[in-house]
C-alpha cells in the first residue's frame, strides 16, 4: 500500500498579480495636461461643472489620493478643481495637483471623453465603445425612436464596429461590406 502526502496550501499570494494587457500605472504619468483639462471642459459642458467636480472628488477619495485636501464644500471643490485644470497662471502648483489627480480624473471621466485622454490603443476600450454603441442601436430600435435617431444610433454601432479590430482593418473590411451590398 502506498501512501500519500497531502500539503495544504490555501494562502493567497501577496503580491499582485500583473497580466500582459493589464495598463501599467506609467500611462497616467504621460498624460497631457490640455488633453485632460479638454476631455473634463466636454464633459463638463454636457453634465455640468459641479456634476462632473463631484464625480472626480468621489473617484480620488476612493483612490485615496493623498496631497490634496478633499474634506472642502463641493462649491469650492468645483472652483479649485477647474482652476488647476484651466491653470491660466501656468503655475507648477496646479500642474501638480493635476497629476495627483489624473488617475481620478481619467477614471471617473466616460468613455466618450476617455479616449480624448489615453492615447494608447487598448482594445478593451474598442470592445467598451463597439458593446456602448450596439446597446445604443438596440435600445432606439426597441423603442421605436424617430428614425432619424434609429438611422444615427445604428450608424454609430457600424463605425465602432469597424474600429474593432483597429484602425488598419477598417479599409479591408469596407471593402468586404461594400462587396458584400453590391451582390445583394
């Protein structure tokens, strides 16, 4: 009879685990400041200034960002947050508390002024943006929106969908489409 030895080893790892299309914490860094004050003015001007404020202070104290006092009222985090991002006086200051906050700021910000920010070409933005636009199309045909809306929303859904694989598949695929229409 044989017998077996049995180790028991159900403690999880310390360390974190990194994967290969994971974004590393060094993208934040290379952010442009204008980029970003660009992407959160956009937001701002279709949510609101203190909308898109209090969204961005709500991500950094989850965050835990540490440097920058988050315990103030909501009118003056607004002020002082547009006034960093703005940064009419070029100061290094604001500069500062710009890059303290760009991991909030790109996090909070929605997909739609994301990609104005991180330069990178992730695919899982691509996926985000294609699955966005095909619930967008779905959602106006189930509703029976006007069809000008109906026409836009599934115009939409097409482009995303040839950016799927990237910007270089997107003539080889329109080509595809185009012969695929013409024989029906």
């Amino acid at each position: 009879m044989q017998t077996l030895s049995f180790q028991q080893n159900n403690r999880a790892p310390t360390k974190r685990l990194i994967f290969q299309y994971h974004s590393s914490e060094e993208t934040t860094g290379n952010v442009d400041h204008r980029n970003l004050c660009a992407a959160v003015r956009a937001w701002a001007a279709d949510e609101g200034r203190l909308v898109v404020a209090l969204h961005i202070k709500e991500m950094a104290e989850e965050m835990m960002i540490e440097g920058i006092d988050l315990n103030i009222q909501p009118g003056v985090w607004n002020v002082k947050m547009f006034r960093w991002l703005d940064n009419k006086e070029n100061s290094a200051a604001y500069r500062a508390n710009v890059e303290l906050l760009a991991p909030a700021i790109i996090s909070a910000l929605p997909l739609a002024y994301r990609d104005r920010v991180v330069q990178l070409d992730d695919v899982a933005l691509r996926i985000a943006k294609t699955v966005k636009e095909d619930a967008e199309a779905i959602q106006a045909v189930i509703l029976k929106a006007p069809k000008q809306v109906r026409l836009k929303e599934i115009s939409e859904k097409i482009v995303a969908s040839f950016y799927l694989d990237g910007p270089d598949s997107v003539a080889p695929l329109m080509a595809m489409v185009t012969t695929m229409l013409g024989a029906v």
